[in-house]
C-alpha cells in the first residue's frame, strides 16, 4: 500500500500546488477565513479533539503532555482516521488548522497519529 505524506498548515497560510488535499482539521470554522480562500477539499470536523477535551486544554503548554495522550487515546477510535488514510492514498494530504501556536496544535499530533498508524498498516 503506497501513502503519501502529511504536513500540516494554518489555514491562514497561503494555499500551494504542493498541498494536495487540503483538509480542515479544527471543529470550529475559523475567524476571517472565508470559504473560498480557504480552498478546501474537506473539513472534516470529526477529526478534531473532542469538545471537552479542546476546551480542557485550552492551548494551555503545561497541559500539552496530557493533551497529546489523550488526543491520541480518542483518535484509535475516530472512523475519521479511515477517511484520512483514503485520501492518502490519493496524493499529498495538507491538515489544516487555526491555532496560533505552530508546535503545540492538534494536527501535529493528529500527522504523528496518521504516520504511525500507515507504518503499523504497511
């Protein structure tokens, strides 16, 4: 089974040729994003933490640790992964999200997530 690479962007970024399938990752729409600058292929809310676990964390670093487990934790049961991994099948993937912080965001993790499992599938 051939997957292609994940990489991760703001979606206040400017879209590339290079992104592929460009997929929202964050549940909430983000602010002054129109849709047709987004130049999305699919937002896929699913794949983003749970609510209760996005507000629980807060972007807070001290929680970043605990955050990423349990993140994880939800995401082995996410039928959203299913969806990820088909379109990686089909080309480049680019995860898009809203937060601020480049190092400490779900789609990190989530791109981690999606490596991980495709290494464990292959």
């Amino acid at each position: 089974m051939t997957v292609n690479h994940v990489q991760i962007k703001r979606i206040y970024d400017a879209p590339s040729p290079a992104d592929g399938a460009r997929v929202l990752v964050d549940r909430l729409w983000p602010r002054g994003v129109r849709k047709e600058r987004a130049h999305l292929s699919l937002w896929l809310k699913d794949a983003a933490p749970s609510p209760a676990l996005r507000q629980w964390f807060d972007h807070r670093a001290d929680r970043w640790r605990e955050f990423t487990l349990r993140y994880r934790a939800e995401l082995k049961t996410n039928p959203a992964i299913a969806r990820l991994h088909e379109l990686q099948r089909q080309g480049a993937v680019t995860l898009l999200y809203a937060a601020r912080d480049e190092n400490m965001n779900h789609a990190r993790v989530l791109a981690e997530f999606l490596a991980a499992s495709c290494r464990k599938r292959s």
